[in-house]
C-alpha cells in the first residue's frame, strides 16, 4: 500500500500540488466509513451558492485509488486519499497510547500488589 503522507514529491509542480492537498484536507469537511479491506467511503463536503453539498468518493487504498474527478484527472493523490491516511494515522497513534496506558497500568498494579504481598 502506497502512503502518500509518506512519499516525496518528485518535482516542483507535485509539491505545491501536495501542499495544496494538505491544506485542503486540514480545512475541509469529511466523514469517513471503513468498508474494510481497505477500502473506505468518504463524504466530502463543501459550500456551493451558500449550500452545504455531500459528495461520496470511494477510496481503496489497496490499489491506491479514489473515485474522486481530481484522482482521475492526475492519476495521482488526492484529498480523500489523504483523509483516509490520516484517519489510519491517528487510530494507530490512539491504540498505541491505549497500549502505553495498559501497560503502565499493569506495572502499577503488580508493584501495588508486590507491597501487599510483602508488606
């Protein structure tokens, strides 16, 4: 699977490309849904006339693709892609730090319960 928050833009134009793809992933309006194996379903948002507008893309990011017009335009990433990637991101980050906090809590609870044992 190609991580695009990972990856290196190859010349100037796909930079500002990617730049601009970052900003808008931090401004806009998305919901996401996991249809598993790694395919995913994201609403996308956004102001037309003073209306609120839905839009649903599919996202596999086992080929990587998006259904998206921009995705099909550049054959490349796009914002949903992007959005996807950093929901993945940030549920792995948060099931880390569930782990750190068992595991801490563990060591709490077996040095407690080493004072008690031999108190």
């Amino acid at each position: 699977m190609t991580n695009f928050m990972n990856s290196k833009p190859t010349n100037a134009t796909d930079a500002l490309r990617l730049i601009k793809t970052i900003e808008k992933v931090k401004a806009g309006d998305f919901t996401i849904w996991n249809g598993g194996g790694g395919e995913w379903s994201v609403d996308s948002f956004k102001m037309v006339g003073g209306v609120k507008v839905k839009s649903t893309y599919e996202v596999d990011l086992n080929i990587p693709r998006c259904s998206c017009p921009d995705f099909a335009k550049h054959a490349n990433y796009c914002k949903h892609i992007l959005r996807v990637e950093i929901a993945i991101s940030d549920e792995i980050k948060d099931e880390a730090d569930a782990c750190e906090m068992d595991v801490e809590s563990y060591l709490r609870a077996m040095e407690a319960y080493g004072e008690v044992q031999y108190a």
